[in-house]
C-alpha cells in the first residue's frame, strides 16, 4: 500500500512528473518519496518492505543507523536551504547486519519539499540474478539451492551438509551448473551471477 500526497497525484504521473526512468518505481528497487520528517509519501512494495524491515511505522522510514539519519536529516535540511546539491549517495547499515545504499534526490525544483530515496541493495540483485539464471538455465531444484550456498561462499561439503547429500552429489551439482552455465570454477560462477544481466 501507497501513501499519495496532495501535491503528487495519480501513481501514473509520478514518473513523468520526475522524470525518473520507469524502472525506479517499477522493478525491485526500493523507492521511497519522504518529506522532511521522514515520512513516507510514496513507495513501491520493495521500499515499504525496507521500512518495515527497518522497524518502521506504516507511514514513516525509520532506522536504528543514526549516522546515516543524522546524514539524511541533515542534508535535507541543506536542500531547504539551497546550501546542499540535489542529490546524496549514503551509506545504510540496516538492521540485519546488511549493508545498503541510498541515492537520495531532493525535489525541490519542482516545487515539492520531499525527497526520492532509492535504495541499492545487493543481495536482492543477487537473489534476482540467481533466480533469473535458475529459470534461463533450467537448473534443477537441487541446482538450484546449490547455487544460492555456493555463491554465499560455501564449498561442496559445506553445501553437502545443508542439503542432507553426499559431498560426491553436491560436486556432481556444482558439475553440471559448470556445463549449464558456461563456466569453469566457482569463483567464475560467483562473478557470473554478480554481472547476471536478464
């Protein structure tokens, strides 16, 4: 669910009205429109699962890093003030230990006191690379889940041991992701899923 203010309208327009290229609100991404309070304006459903996951009310984006808040908070108040440049790429520890980062756009030349937050996470591109090469490669279910530990950093007993199969099975796995996929070593097949482009 949304939260559309006054001054931005149908859900349609934001994007023209910005002039933001469309994957923003429509692709993965988190995207977050917050006025100078933090609260939340406007999101797409990653955005609101990021607030939530940070411990946010319904309506506002809040976060345990408060240097990154401070931050934030700070240069919005620069934008007001026509002191600060329009955008801020800054660093996010979220709570989970993850580590993101938000690109942070002021819209006050169109004459809104709000700012557009677009946060990089990247394990969610890399969960989206493996499922896209999952689905192109046609890698099996056991691949599937190989996968995913291998590119956590785990070898073939570890991956063994997590999916209950013998250490021989994992190595045939990991074999036949070589064969499907192109490539030769795991850390081929880990930079392979990092630059994953579907």
């Amino acid at each position: 669910m949304s939260l559309i203010t006054k001054e931005i309208k149908p859900t349609k327009n934001i994007q023209k009205r910005l002039e933001i290229p469309r994957n923003y609100f429509y692709n993965n991404r988190a995207t977050l429109i917050i006025d100078k309070n933090l609260s939340i304006r406007y999101s797409n459903k990653s955005g609101l699962a990021l607030a939530r996951e940070e411990g946010g009310l319904f309506n506002n984006f809040a976060t345990n890093d408060k240097i990154f808040k401070i931050r934030l908070l700070g240069w919005l108040r620069r934008c007001r003030n026509g002191i600060a440049n329009e955008g801020a790429r800054l660093p996010l520890a979220m709570m989970s230990g993850r580590k993101v980062v938000v690109d942070a756009v002021h819209l006050g030349e169109l004459g809104i006191d709000l700012a557009l937050l677009i946060i990089d996470d990247p394990q969610t591109i890399i969960d989206r690379n493996i499922s896209g090469i999952c689905q192109e490669f046609c890698l099996t279910a056991t691949e599937s889940r190989v996968l995913r530990i291998i590119v956590d950093g785990f070898d073939t007993v570890i991956t063994a041991k997590r999916l209950g199969i013998t250490p021989a099975t994992a190595r045939t796995h990991l074999q036949n992701i070589f064969a499907k996929t192109g490539t030769s070593r795991q850390s081929d097949l880990v930079r392979f899923v990092a630059i994953y482009i579907h």
